[in-house]
C-alpha cells in the first residue's frame, strides 16, 4: 500500500506490513551497491492518508543501516518501507526482530454507560426534579474505552477485530462486536450486572482480555403499598406519600396506579392504596364535685362551675385511638356530659397537700377504723376479715389497717378509672409479722398469674428473718417491668410511691426518688379487681400479706417527684427556694439579710404562715452570674526569640527581658483582679533550657481565672569556625627527571613544592585543604618554625632552604583555626643533591634534523638549549 515517507519524496517504496506483538522492534537493513547509491527505510503507523511515522533511518552509503523502536503499541498494525534516495535499482536485505511478545494492554479500562435524563411528563402530564444518570431494563447501553493513549484510541476504534463480551447478573449472555464503535446492548430484568471485555481477535493474534466493570439496571417503578389515613387529612385535598409523587394529590380512598416513560424511554410506575380512617365518635359522662372546678379535659378545654349539668360537642385533635400510617392519632368527636355531684353527700374528701387538692384521685382509704374511700368519687371498697388499730390515738390519724395472712383482703371492684395509661399509687406498711404462707406475700395486685392478664403485682419476697425485698412487677403486651427495693427491714414503716407514666415507671420511698426504669409500652389492661393483701392465681387467693397498711390512695394522673415530697413532708411544701444571679461586687437585701458572695445562702422563716398552719420558709442563696477575666488577644505579646552565635565551642545562653502590663491585657466587670505570673524578667536561657513558656494569670473575687502565655526561646547558632581535620599531612611535588628513583633525591635548583592537606579517615588518600579553609600552620624545618596560612599558598609553598643541597627534615608542628590548636607529628624527610652528569656521546645531524636524532631521555629544556 502507499504510505509517507517520513517526511522525505519517495521513489520506489518496497513495503511491509504486519502486527505488533511486542512494543519493542529491530531493523536491520543491508545492501551492496556503488558508492553513490543508498537507501532509506521507516516505521509508519498506517496507510496514506492516516500514516504517522514512529521512526525512520535517513540515507546512508555505509552499506547497512539499524533501526530500535520501542513505542509500537501491541495488536495495532504498521508498515515498514524501504526506499531509494535516488533512481537507481538496489537489491538489500531486511531483518525483522520483534521484541519479547506482551500482553495487549491498549485498553485500560472499560465502563457502562446509560441515560443521563431526568423523569419527563408520564401519563399524569406531571414534570419531575431531573435525576441522576442511569441504566434502565430494555434500553441501550453503551461501553466506553478508557486507552492508553490517544493514538491507540484512534486506531482501535476503527480497527477490525472480533471483540468478545460477556455479562453476568440477573441473566447471562455473550456478545461479539466487529467495531468498538459499533457496541449497543440491553438487558431486560432490573439488578446488579457485570460485564467483561473477555477477549479480542486481531488480524494476526488473539488476546485474553478480561476488563470488566459494574453496573446497576434500575427500575423506577415505586409501589407505595397501603396507606391509612385519617379522614381530616384528605379532606384537606393535598395529600402525598412523599415528594417524590407524580401523581395528583390524593383526597378519597382507592387504588391509584400511574404509568411513565421517563427521556431514557425508561418505563415505570407509582402505585398506592389509601385506607380512610373516619373520625370516631364517644359519648362521655363525668361526675365532678365544686372543688373540682375549673376543670380542664385533655389539655385543650377548660369549664368552670355551673349549677346545672354541662354539655358539649367536642372536635379533639388528634384524639381517636386510631392511627395513621406515621403512627399519629386521628381527631375525634366527643359528646361530652359534665354531671354536677351534691357538694354535701358524694363530694366528701382525704387531706392531701394544697398543690394535689384539685388532683385525679380516684381511691383514698385512710384504713380509720373502716376502709372507705374518702376520695369523693364514692368508690365501693370490700375489707375481708382485716382488723384496725388506733395505736393509741383519741383521734382518726394514728389508725392503720391489719392483715393477718390468713384470708384478709380488701378488694376494690374494676372500673375504667383502674386501666389508664398513667397513674400513680401511694400506701404506708410496716412488715411487722414473720412471713407465714411461704417467702412471697403480695401487698397489691390486678389481674391473675396464670392468665396473662396481670396489670401488676407488687410483692415482698423474705432474704432472712429481718430482712426482705419490695419486687414490683409491671405487665406490658410483650415485655415485663420490673422495678422494687432490697433489704428492707422488719419493723419499719415505710412509704412507698409507683409512678407509672407512657416512658417511664419511678418508685419513691420515704419521699424520695429511689430508681426509674424507662417502658417502651402502655400497661395491659384487665377487668379484674384491684386487691390489697393477696393475689389471684388460676382464680384463686394466695400468698395473703401478713402486716399492716395505711393511707392506700390512686390517681390515674403522674405525680411529680414535688407531689411525692409533699405528700410525705407537707410542711416542705411552704419551703420557697429563691435564687438571685449576682455578679462578684453585686448584692441584694431582703429585709435585714444580704445575700452576695460572702453570704451565698441565707434564710428567713415566717411563722404559720403557710395554709396549713406550718411556718413559710425562704431560702436564699447566691448563684455567681458574671464570666471569667476577659482577655483581649490582640495585646497578648508574641514569642519572644533571642540568638547566641557561638565564636567556638563556649556554653550558649543568653538574658531574655519582656515588658508586659497585665491591667492592659486583662478586663473584669468588677475591676477587681489580682494579677500573678510564672516568671519574671530577665530569664536567663541556656543550651539545656532553651525554652520557657511565661504565664500570666487573673483572678477575680469570686475565685474564676483566666490567663494568656507567651514563650522565650533561645537559639544557639553554631560555631562557624572550620574543623581541623585529624590527620594533617603534606605532599612534595617536584620534576620528576630530577628525582633519583633509588635515593628519592631530589636535584639542586629544581622547583620543589609543598602541598599541606590531609589523609582521609576511610581511604586514607590524600586531601588538599578547601580553597576557603583559613588554617595556620607552623612548619619546622631542620627544627627551625615558621608559620603560615593555607589561604596563601594555593599554589604551593616554596621552602627556600630547598635551593640548597643537603638533607631537610620537614615537620608539621600544629594546625590552628580560629578556636583551637592541634598537634601533629607528621615529617618527612627531604635530600638535596647537585646535578649529575649524563654523556649521551656524539650525535652526528643534518641541521635540519638535530632535533630528530636528539635523545628522548634529554629534558626539553636542555633539547631547546641544543637547538
């Protein structure tokens, strides 16, 4: 085929082209031919008009020529000329030698490459925010090649070949391809695929490939399930599962399914169906008595007293047991019917602290030699066969409740006030009798053992015959709580408080938080009774408690830890805590008390004035309200850094003085501080403290501190003072022709030079001094010194003694720099003898050729003079 000529015109081309399987090649190209005829050859990357030259040989007569290339990338195909450079005929012959054949590595890597469009308008005429690029089941993809360079690029691009796929995923198939260009392919199930360029078969030679890569078929096709949702949400005519939503917004119940193709030609669907939850409606009757007026229902209404009956249609929000699909309440209607009780016949009440007298009690029984409830709520209570004892009193306080352990109970019948979600319990007892029916007595339960059932139980278990644990158990859907207190002792009252709320359950003893369990669940409920002093299992009674109890009382309301307090220490609840914010130089007065930071805590008691008729407390107390010392990091100073250049090997340090006013640094609202620092100046620094960090602090009067650090640092800069070296040696250089081999004589009047330097430590060789080296040497000639400096003899030192004969002992006596002075023992000895006489006889010449037949062994000096 016809190709270029690297440039150069061409005459007769013979061609030759193959396939790389080597980036490395030789030519070798030879001939036999006149002497003006000659040849010219090259490597061409292609054929006319696309050949570029990789390389070429230019005309040459030597009668062979050689070419290396080492760039030819492997499986692409070249053509080699060889050409005249002139018309002439010429035989030659061409070798060939590829290089070591190599893997096919013009492709480096591959990818997978789909739609790069958002969603366009579906059947819904909706348009969506654009997404990002993708694969799709059913539509094309397209592999890119990522090649070693540009050159194999464009070559393999166009080249003809057999190029062998594979993919693997949800389904596998091969593939084979003529042009890379050329290469379209799908897959029909959505999933995770792999597909691998396995092979490939050029025009001369096959290659295992094997590059592969990943990529994801996606299908967009969203089915959102079953949504229930509330009847007040869809009659708002805009509800959507989520953004992502093409459809209409939705306002009834159905099935809704939408079809779309998105601007990849990418297929897909959204389907949902809506449940509607309507609103529930209930019918509320609620007794109330005077003193519960005003009365507030679930947070949002408020009533006040009226003579007359009260009723209302109530819309709560999010007030309907039924929930949605985010877990959320649905509203609800409610006819409500507030019932007024006679204030004077069921409007009776027990002595609970001023902040619970408008609380949800639902039981008091103060056990008064009876056990009623006193709540007003006229609750039914049935004592079985337990005692009362007054304990002595002339009154109703001191009387509690006596249980046997043989058959007594009380049993408070069920009612839906007993299965809220939140109450709390509060009862005294005191363990003042052995455990007689076993170690397990139960003090109150609701619900039976054996029937999964039980709302709760709370029992005492016997450790020994003084000791015993409080275990209550408390009983969600799927999980069981459990909360008490161990090693209680025999004899000793105790009163005792559950708080059961949605998250949580807390049990105070004597007042006082004892332990809180977090729940993730509401309480099961029951319709059995609530029993004091036994427990139901398999519709039985057993383990009867064996003690006595006092003051049992329910709410169906959380107490607080503060109406826990109360309700134990009343007179606590007329103890006010006040605290004032100050500043360090601030105080406030309360009649004659002062409270600032001297006096933090103070109180002041005012007798029977609270409701009860217990004395008020105050208390006071000092809270510090102002910051630290501020300071002002623009005035801080900056590290301060000092040098020391050493002459020699002298100790470095240095004096390092600063000059800072801490009032200017530091700001206080009380300008009231006192200042301290860790250093003083000077500091002197030195090379084994080289480095101090100075700190100043601020304290004001209230104790806080605040402070800023600067640093001194000393730098010792090293001697630049040149180091002897520790073998100082000279070299004697004269004309050799005048040096006798076998004495080492050296003769009279010949330039005679001494070199000083120095033996290396490791090759022992020879070193000239550094042409800036400025040492001074003392010399000893036949025990004679002199001294001189390196920097003056760069060309040798000449030693006038020298000009005689005779023999010369030469020393090195010391070497000296600016620091130190070092010793040496190195001599030489030195002999100067007169010249010698040589008759070389009688040499017969021409004048013209006197200087041919002269001896070599004859100086030039003494030839020149000759001549």
């Amino acid at each position: 085929p016809g190709v270029i000529n690297c440039g150069n015109a061409a005459f007769t081309q013979m061609n030759y082209k193959f396939e790389a399987t080597s980036p490395e090649l030789s030519l070798r190209l030879t001939w036999e031919t006149p002497e003006e005829d000659y040849l010219k050859m090259g490597v061409i990357s292609g054929c006319i008009p696309d050949g570029v030259c990789i390389g070429d040989a230019t005309c040459s007569t030597d009668e062979e020529m050689t070419l290396d290339l080492d760039n030819l990338i492997v499986g692409h195909e070249y053509v080699v000329y060889v050409d005249g450079c002139n018309n002439y005929e010429i035989d030659f012959e061409l070798e060939i030698t590829p290089g070591a054949a190599a893997d096919f590595d013009a492709i480096v890597d591959i990818s997978a490459l789909g739609c790069e469009f958002g969603f366009k308008s579906g059947s819904s005429g909706l348009q969506s925010a654009q997404k990002d690029s993708h694969i799709c089941p059913y539509q094309g993809i397209v592999i890119d090649f990522e090649f070693q360079d540009e050159d194999a690029q464009a070559y393999f691009n166009d080249a003809e070949a057999i190029w062998h796929f594979t993919v693997d995923g949800p389904q596998s198939f091969e593939f084979d391809y003529n042009h890379l260009n050329d290469i379209v392919f799908s897959v029909d199930l959505p999933g995770a695929y792999v597909v691998c360029l396995t092979s490939v078969d050029l025009t001369c030679v096959s290659y295992d490939l094997n590059i592969c890569t990943e990529f994801e078929a996606i299908d967009n096709s969203v089915d959102y399930g079953v949504y229930e949702i509330c009847e007040h949400d869809l009659n708002e005519n805009n509800w959507v599962p989520d953004n992502e939503w093409l459809g209409d917004p939705i306002s009834e119940q159905g099935n809704y399914n939408f079809e779309y193709f998105d601007n990849c030609g990418c297929y897909f669907t959204q389907s949902i169906e809506i449940i509607e939850l309507k609103e529930e409606q209930a019918f509320l009757e609620i007794e109330l008595c005077p003193d519960d007026y005003p009365y507030e229902f679930l947070d949002d209404f408020e009533f006040d007293y009226e003579s007359d009956n009260i009723e209302e249609e109530l819309v709560v929000y999010r007030g309907s047991e039924q929930k949605d699909y985010q877990n959320n309440r649905c509203d609800s209607l409610i006819y409500l019917t507030l019932i007024n009780e006679d204030a004077g016949n069921r409007c009776s009440s027990c002595t609970l602290p001023i902040s619970l007298e408008k609380s949800k009690i639902i039981y008091c029984i103060p056990f008064d030699n009876e056990a009623i409830d006193v709540s007003g709520k006229d609750n039914i209570v049935n004592a079985i066969g337990i005692d009362f004892d007054d304990n002595g009193s002339s009154n109703n306080v001191l009387w509690d409740a006596l249980f046997d352990g043989d058959l007594d109970y009380v049993e408070l019948p069920h009612s839906s006030d007993l299965n809220t979600s939140v109450f709390s319990i509060n009862f005294q007892f005191v363990k003042d009798e052995r455990f007689e029916n076993g170690t397990v007595e139960t003090l109150i339960s609701k619900g039976d053992t054996n029937e999964d059932n039980l709302r709760y139980s709370i029992n005492l278990e016997k450790v020994n015959e003084s000791l015993f644990n409080l275990k209550g158990n408390f009983f969600g859907a799927a999980n069981q709580y459990e909360l008490g207190i161990d090693a209680l002792q025999n004899n000793v009252w105790y009163d005792i408080v559950y708080v059961v709320g949605t998250d949580s359950i807390s049990l105070y003893l004597n007042g006082y938080l004892e332990n809180s369990i977090p729940i993730d669940e509401n309480l099961r409920g029951n319709t059995d009774d609530l029993m004091l002093g036994t427990q139901f299992t398999d519709g039985v009674r057993s383990q009867f408690y064996n003690g006595r109890m006092n003051d049992f009382k329910y709410w169906k309301q959380k107490l607080s830890g503060q109406d826990v307090l109360f309700l134990h220490f009343p007179e606590k609840e007329f103890e006010v805590r006040q605290d004032y914010f100050l500043s360090c130089c601030e105080q406030t007065v309360i009649g004659d008390i002062t409270i600032d930071k001297n006096n933090p805590l103070d109180t002041l008691v005012i007798p029977q004035a609270s409701p009860t008729g217990y004395d008020s407390l105050y208390i006071y107390g000092f809270i510090q309200n102002d910051p630290k010392p501020a300071v002002d990091e623009a005035m801080v100073p900056e590290d301060v850094i000092v040098s020391y250049q050493q002459l020699c090997q002298e100790f470095c340090e240095a004096a390092v003085e600063w000059n800072v006013s801490p009032k200017e640094i530091f700001a206080d609202n009380c300008n009231a501080l006192t200042f301290s620092q860790s250093h003083t100046s000077p500091v002197v620094l030195d090379e084994n403290v080289s480095f101090v960090e100075v700190t100043y602090t601020a304290t004001d009067d209230c104790g806080q501190s605040n402070s800023f650090s600067f640093n001194l640092e000393l730098e010792c800069l090293p001697s630049e003072a040149e180091e002897i070296p520790e073998e100082n040696v000279y070299r004697v250089e004269a004309d050799d022709s005048c040096v006798d081999n076998e004495t080492n004589a050296i003769c009279k009047f010949s330039d005679i030079k001494l070199f000083p330097g120095y033996l290396d430590e490791l090759s022992q060789d020879f070193q000239a001094y550094n042409a800036d080296s400025n040492f001074d040497i003392v010399l000893s000639v036949n025990g004679a010194n002199r001294q001189i400096n390196v920097s003056d003899i760069d060309s040798g030192l000449e030693i006038p003694e020298l000009k005689e004969e005779g023999t010369y002992n030469i020393c090195i006596v010391s070497v000296s720099n600016e620091c130190t002075t070092m010793a040496s023992d190195f001599c030489a000895t030195i002999t100067i003898r007169s010249g010698i006489t040589v008759d070389y006889g009688t040499i017969v010449a021409c004048p013209e050729n006197v200087e041919e037949v002269l001896p070599t062994e004859i100086s030039e000096d003494f030839k020149t003079l000759i001549i």
